[in-house]
C-alpha cells in the first residue's frame, strides 16, 4: 500500500517537472531524475497512519514537502559551489547558476500551489513558517562562515533550522491529515525533530569520512567553505586543534584544510556519532509512545537506517 502511495506522490512531481519543454522543466527534471529516498513523503505518509486517512491531503503533502526538499537542495548546491548531487552534475553545472536559482524558485511556486489546494488554513500557515525557517537556517550558517568560535547552541539551532524542522513538518503534517488526537501530533512531531537532527550530525560527519563515489556530492567542502559543524567542534576541544582553528579563513592553503580534517576525523568523529545516536535514541523513545502497528514498526526501520549510515 504504501508503495503504490509513494507512486501517486511520484506521478505528481513527474507532473510538475513535465509541464513544458522548457528549460526549467528540463533542469527540474534533472534534479528528480537523479533520484533520491523519498524520505520526507515516506513519513507524512506513514505519520498519517494513526487516524483518519484522508488519501488525497496525505498525498498531496508528500509531494509538497518532497517538492520544497528538492528546491533547497537546487539552490544548495548553487550557494555551496557543489558540483556534484546524488551521483550526477548539480544544475548550475549542466546549465548555470540563473537556471539553479529560477529552478528553485519554479519547485517552490509548484508547492505553494500544491498545498493550497489543501483547505486548511493551519496547514498554508504552519507550510509557510517551516519554509522561513529553513531559510533563516541558511542565513544563520552563512553568518557564521568561518567563525571559529561558534558555540554549540548555535549549531543546533542552526542545523535543527536548516534540516530537522523539513522532517519535523513531514511527521507533523502528515498526523495533522488524519485529525488525530494532539498527543499523536506531539510525538510524531518530537519523533520527526529528533530524528532530524540526528540525520543532520550525519551529514555533517560523513562530509569528513565519506568519499564522493559513496555519497554522490563532494565531500570535505563544509570546511572549505568556511561552516565550522559538530565533528570539528569536538575536535577543537583540544588546545592544539582549537590554535589551528582560530586561523580558519577563505584564503587558507590546501595543506592547512587537510591538516583540520585529519585532525577532526581522529578526534571529532567519535563524539559527534554519539550526540547522533543520542537524537537517534530520543526519537525513538517519543515513536514508541504511539500505539503499536506495522506502519510504526516500518517508521522504527527507517529511523535506524537512516541514523546509522555512517561511513
Ligand atoms: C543541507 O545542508 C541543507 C539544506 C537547506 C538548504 C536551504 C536553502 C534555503 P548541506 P549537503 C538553500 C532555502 C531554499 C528553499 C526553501 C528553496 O550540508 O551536504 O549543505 O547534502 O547538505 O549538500
Ligand atoms: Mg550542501
Ligand atoms: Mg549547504
Ligand atoms: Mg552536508
Ligand atoms: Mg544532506
């Protein structure tokens, strides 16, 4: 069932993506075809498993919150100067950086449109604010490039901005769908925040121990590109590393990039994958207070891939 509803949320973005023959279209049609785990339509579907299935607004919130992950990740790679996305050229590298950013924007319109066909006003509400989050998220860790001094608050504020509040959304919408009770949508939301960070350290870690074959987009770009995040934070824990730190700028040599990295990599790795599996772990604590099915088991299942995959 819930591949067949998974289809329904492809069929819309293929729709999307094949309006014309223009090169927007064509661009857009790039960035879905490169693929890509549907994770974010996989929980607003499974969230809305706990009440009331109402088909319709489940699928159309998959798409749309697919459809608002795709666009960030289009402008993304544009702003990150990344060449490379899920194994193929990023779009400002087929094309160029004005296709990226009218790209991004085209997706965006076609999930406002999506989601106002939904006859909620808390739903046009809540869609609007996570999407200003996410961009103040953005906004935060460019003001913070090549801060050496960064704190901890800020990262998580900044990475729970950037990414967990997208995941939160899937869960929150999705159970707020099926007119389920407000302790459902609480866990569900809380299970979709914690999951979300976790994902997000990840991300971060894998940026310094991964290589491009495995993840398909360039790896050890995050310090290059002046985003000091939580492995390199740890690393800096120690006097020696926190020395090197504070010389962290845009000109610096390759050699002085290379050092940091094997630095974090010896010392930053570790206790960052521990304050994940802590995410990982909260979110699972807040999933199992929601009743037992096979969709909760399925949405058990892919916490754990998900928060896992390191290296
Ligand atoms: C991924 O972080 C974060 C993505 C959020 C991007 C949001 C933008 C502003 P990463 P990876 C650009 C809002 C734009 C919208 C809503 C159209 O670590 O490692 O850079 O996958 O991700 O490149
Ligand atoms: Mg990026
Ligand atoms: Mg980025
Ligand atoms: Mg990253
Ligand atoms: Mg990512």
């Amino acid at each position: 069932m819930l591949k067949g509803q998974i289809k329904e949320v492809e069929a819309i973005i293929n729709d999307i993506v094949s309006r014309d023959e223009s090169r927007i279209n064509a661009a857009s049609a790039h960035i879905l075809s490169s693929g890509g785990k549907r994770i974010r339509p996989y929980f607003v579907l499974l969230s809305g498993s706990f009440g009331q299935n109402r088909h319709v607004e489940l699928i159309k919130t998959a798409a749309a919150l697919e459809i608002v992950h795709m666009a960030s990740l289009v402008h993304d790679d544009y702003i990150d100067n990344s060449s490379k996305r899920r194994g193929k050229d990023a779009i400002h590298e087929v094309w160029d950086g004005q296709t990226s950013v009218q790209t991004g924007h085209y997706l965006l319109a076609s999930a406002l449109q999506l989601i106002s066909d939904i006859d909620n006003t808390d739903f046009h509400q809540y869609f609007s604010d996570i999407i200003l989050e996410v961009c103040y998220g953005e906004f935060d860790q460019l003001y913070d490039r090549y801060d050496s001094a960064v704190s901890l608050t800020e990262y998580l504020r900044r990475i729970n901005r950037k990414t967990a509040v997208l995941i939160e959304a899937s869960c929150k919408l999705g159970a707020m769908s099926t007119d389920t009770d407000a302790q459902t949508v609480f866990h569900l939301a809380k299970f979709g925040h914690f999951m979300g960070m976790s994902y997000q350290i990840i991300d971060d870690i894998l940026d310094y121990t991964s290589s491009e074959e495995v993840l398909g987009k360039p790896v050890g770009s995050d310090i290059r590109n002046g985003h000091v995040t939580l492995p390199l934070m740890f690393a800096a824990e120690d006097a020696a590393v926190k020395k090197e730190l504070n010389r962290l700028s845009a000109g610096q040599t390759d050699e002085y990039f290379n050092q940091l990295i094997d630095y974090v990599k010896k010392k930053g790795i570790e206790p960052a994958s521990t304050v994940s599996r802590k995410y990982a772990e909260k979110a699972k604590f807040h999933l199992l207070q929601l009743p037992e099915s096979d969709d909760r088991q399925q949405m058990e299942e892919l916490l754990a891939k998900m928060t896992k995959r390191i290296f």
